[in-house]
C-alpha cells in the first residue's frame, strides 16, 4: 500500500518588493521527487494553506513522511505569500506527532526579523531531522537508512527534477507558478571567498548541469502544466556553457542559444521564459561575447525580462573591501551593453533590462558612500539608459561569511533610509516614466489583492506591481494600460477602457482628466466618440487607442 509523504513549502525566494510572483522554489520539485522514487504518494501544502486551514496539519499528522522547506536568503516584504516565520516552523514541528518529520532549506543556516539583523542560527526543535548539505540529496539519504546530508549530485537532481514535475499541480496558483530552474551552483570566485556577505562560495567552484538535463525537467514539468519558467538558481548565467577557468569566464553565446532554444523546444506553449543573476563583471571583461549570449537569451525569451546586477555598492573601497566583483565603471558599462542588446521593445515593453541591486552596511561603508550610490543612479539616468528596478536593502550577514564578523550594520542607519527615499522620489519615478511610459500595455496582468484599488502584476522576472483604481475580484486576470507612476508601481487601468461607464474614480486617472474634471465629464456622459471626448477635455491623451465609447443604454 502506497504511504503519503506531505511537503509543507515555506520557502519564498524573493520578496515581492523584488517582484516575483507565485513561485515554486526547485527544493521542493527535487524532494518530491526523491518522495516519489522512494514509492511515496506526495501531497503538498504551502505555509499559506496551512494558515488558512490548520486541519491540513491533521492530515499531515496521518502521513509516513513530513517535509518542510523553509527560510529566506533575501529580506523584505512579501506579496502574495509570506514566508513561514521561526514561530510558525517550531509549530509545525511541535504539532506532528506520528510522522518521520524533517525539515531543510536556508532556515538550517540561520534566520533573522529582516534586513539589517545577522541571520542567526536558532534551535529547531520538533522536527526528528534536519538536512545538512545538498537538501535532496540528505533526504534521499534519510529515507535510505542512513544520515541526512547530502552531496551535489546533478545526475541524480535530473532524475528527481522529472520525477518531481508533477507537484506544481498542486500548488494553489497552478498553472500560474513561476518554476524556477537551476543550471549550476557554486562561485567562480570562490578560491578568493567571492563577495563578502554571499553563501554561494559555500558551495566551492561552480558546477553546471548539462543541458539535457535542463530540457528533460522543462518537458516534464510542460507536461504537467507549466507555462512559467525562470533560469534563476545561479549566480551568473552568462557563465553557462563557458570553457575555462579564472574568477570571470567569458561567456558562450553558442551554449546559452542552444540552453534557450531547447527551453523552447520543450515548452512549445510556454508563455514565460525569464532570467536572473547575471554579473556585470562578466559582461564588462568580456563584452563581445557578452553581447552575443545577451542576444541569444533575447531571440528565445519572452519581453519584460531583467537581468539582475549584484552591484551592492558605488564605492571603490567598500568593492575592496568587500571582494565584490564589479567596480561602478564596470557595472555603468555592463548596462550601457545590455540597453544596447535588449531595450527595443517588444509586446510594448523593453525585451531585456538590467537591475540594480545594492546592500548596505557592508565593511568600509561611510557617509560617503551613499553620495556615491546616488551619483551613480543620476549618471544613468542623464546618461537616457534604462534599469528595470534598483533594490536597496540592508545587509543580513550569515555565519560562516566574512560579512558575520566584518560589517557596519547600525552605523549609518538615518543616511541609509535618506538614501532610500531619495532613490524612490528622484530615481524610480522618472525611470517608471522611461520604462513604462503612459499608453504602455501590460499584457497578462493577475489581481493579486483585491480592494477600492486593487493590486496585480504580471508573470516574469521582477514584474512591475500594477495598481488598478477598481475592485476586482483576486484572480481577475487582464490587460491594463499605464496611467501614472508612483515610486515602485504604476497605475493602470484595464483595457479596453470604457469612458461611458467607467467608475468616476477610475475616470479621474485618464490623463487629461484629473480630480478637478472628473464631475462634470460624468455629467456629459455618454460620449459619442473620441473627438467628442477629446473637445471635451481639451487634448489627445496617451490611450486614446484604448478608449471605447459604448452607448451604455
């Protein structure tokens, strides 16, 4: 008789202040795979159901097996999912009594409140296991017989990727999930410690799964149902594919073209297919053949992409002093070459777009610093370049990194929350306008939250969080013109828009239109036409081709 195993997900890669949607974490996929070699019935659960509906713990508690993934490596605030909380792993752990209970993920190496707090390491009582090393790896050891570590293992991670494609069904917003895929782990510059406060030098120099493996998971998890996929659990994708060794190998264009088009080939009905991690460093030692794996990723994705840049700092000293890998000149010439290669638009947004990433509190930080960072962001917008998004967060060291003993956490808190509010007011505002201009359609928008404004965002790789001055049903999915920018979302309202009915709270946000004109063009509604309206507020307006004037009668 086939015993059930549950896999309870608290895991969320990213925050929503970075923009990725719903998600399935690769953990999760690999251990339902080891489950279901081992001849288990897999059942899964997120940290979100279980709050909604605490029987499901009752069910697990009948189960064989129990599995939690949990933890983040990135802090800041969450849409669509909140991670589990330490309170709530030790609750799950104290409430199953009858399984084999065990639990893996980054919580094993530490945790913290948020940004700006060391990641800590607490105790984790409850669960019978805890995984060490490689997390499929130590279960399928587990469920062996023997200890619960494990070993990266690529050929046994291809196996169980298949094997695990059939758990995304089950998770709450199938078939709109991000499946996220691997293709290597590790740092090239782990022989000199890599930057300062990252994990990926744990794992020693990089290792990269081979392409076959790649597409054989994108065809399993195609035939279950996926649609989204993003090539992010990996520090540098332009790295895939390359020959030689040293801490900034110069990419193949040839074997990122031949990665994409097998993605494509896979998937046929895909409908996203995003990146992430890419270093500038990379892109600025080697930019010809940076150039050309750029234009493969963009003949074969979808538009909307980012290629995210782990700058962290626009000071020279604090790149010193913390072994980052891209100097500010660097990082400026690496999205001068990706503006070059992928800001043409495509569906109405640009096909690919860097974004910028910095940390604070990092060792040698100085007031200064942050005078540098803002010199930077003004440069690249006089400069007419495009970013899709610059996230700001404060460091959260782990131990065992050279960031746990060598930081300045604390030191300069009030000019680091300047900084931030400048960047929002004098930088993200004016680049929205730039990326996202009014008239700009956003294809594929799903609500998210549901209010007087509701709030909504595509699928991809950092989508822009779109408010929409209407309540709508969460789930309601649409198309949606811009309207207005705020400082980390625009306003958008769905299309086609119907100037006869439409709400004056949403009227109001045509532009032309305003607080003070909304009244009276309710007042002279219906309009027959565009020309009519037109005379009636007085100018064209940026969504004409959008407007419709239905006789509501």
């Amino acid at each position: 008789m086939t015993s059930d195993a549950w896999i309870l997900d608290g895991y969320v890669d990213e925050p929503a202040c970075f923009g990725v949607p719903p998600y399935i974490s690769p953990y999760i996929r690999y251990c339902a795979g080891v489950l279901s070699s081992h001849g288990y019935r897999v059942r899964y659960a997120t940290i979100d159901q279980l709050r909604q509906e605490p029987t499901l713990l009752q069910r697990c508690d009948s189960a064989a097996v129990v599995v939690m993934i949990a933890g983040v490596t990135v802090p800041g605030k969450y849409l669509g999912g909140t991670p589990a909380s330490l309170t709530e792993i030790r609750q799950v752990g104290a409430a199953l009594r009858h399984p084999l209970t065990v639990l893996g993920g980054p919580v094993i190496f530490g945790s913290s409140s948020g940004g700006g707090e060391a990641a800590v390491r607490h105790a984790l009582s409850g669960f019978g296991h805890l995984l060490e090393g490689e997390v499929p790896g130590a279960l399928d050891a587990l469920l062996a017989g023997g200890e619960p570590s494990g070993d990266l293992s690529y050929a046994d991670i291809d196996r169980w990727a298949v094997a695990g494609a059939p758990v995304i069904t089950a998770h709450p917003s199938f078939p709109r999930v991000m499946c996220e895929l691997e293709t290597a782990k590790g740092c090239s510059r782990a022989v000199t410690g890599g930057c300062s406060f990252c994990t990926e030098p744990f794992y020693g120099l990089p290792r990269q799964r081979e392409t076959a493996g790649i597409i054989a998971e994108v065809e399993a998890l195609s035939k279950a149902g996926a649609v989204h996929f993003r090539l992010g659990r990996q520090p540098d994708l332009l790295a895939y594919g390359s020959v030689g060794g040293g801490e900034f190998p110069r990419p193949d264009p040839e074997a990122i073209d031949r990665l994409f088009a097998g993605i494509r080939t896979a998937a046929p009905s895909l409908r996203t297919l995003h990146i992430d991690n890419v270093n500038p460093g990379t892109i600025a030692r080697h930019p010809d053949a940076a150039c050309g794996a750029l234009a493969a990723i963009v003949r074969w994705h979808t538009p909307g992409d980012v290629a995210a840049f782990g700058m962290e700092t626009a000071d020279p000293a604090v790149v010193q002093a913390n072994n980052l890998k891209a100097l500010p000149a660097d990082v400026m010439e690496a999205v001068r070459i990706v503006n070059e290669v992928g800001a043409v638009r495509r569906d109405g947004v640009p096909d690919l777009l860097p974004g910028i990433n910095f940390v604070c509190g990092l060792a040698g930080e100085t007031e200064a610093t942050y005078d540098l960072n803002e010199a930077f962001l003004h440069e690249l917008l006089a400069e007419g370049l495009m970013v899709r998004r610059v996230n700001i967060r404060q460091l959260m060291p782990f131990e065992g990194t050279p960031a746990w003993e060598h930081n300045t956490l604390g030191e300069h808190d009030a000019r680091f929350r300047l900084f931030k509010e400048r960047v929002r007011k004098e930088f993200d505002v004016p680049m929205l306008r730039r990326v996202f201009p009014e008239g700009t359609c956003l294809k594929d928008v799903m609500v998210e939250e549901s209010a007087a404004t509701s709030f909504g965002r595509q699928m991809g790789s950092y989508p822009i969080l779109v408010g929409i001055p209407l309540s709508l049903p969460v789930g309601t999915a649409l198309d949606a013109v811009v309207v207005s920018h705020g400082m980390r979302s625009v306003t958008a309202l769905p299309v086609p828009v119907a100037i006869n009915t439409i709400p004056p709270s949403a009227l109001k946000w045509i532009p032309g239109v305003g607080k003070k004109r909304v009244a009276s063009l309710v007042a002279r509604r219906p309009f027959a036409d565009l020309s009519s309206f037109h005379r009636a507020i007085g100018t064209e307006t940026a969504v004409d081709r959008y407007l419709t004037f239905d006789d509501p009668s």
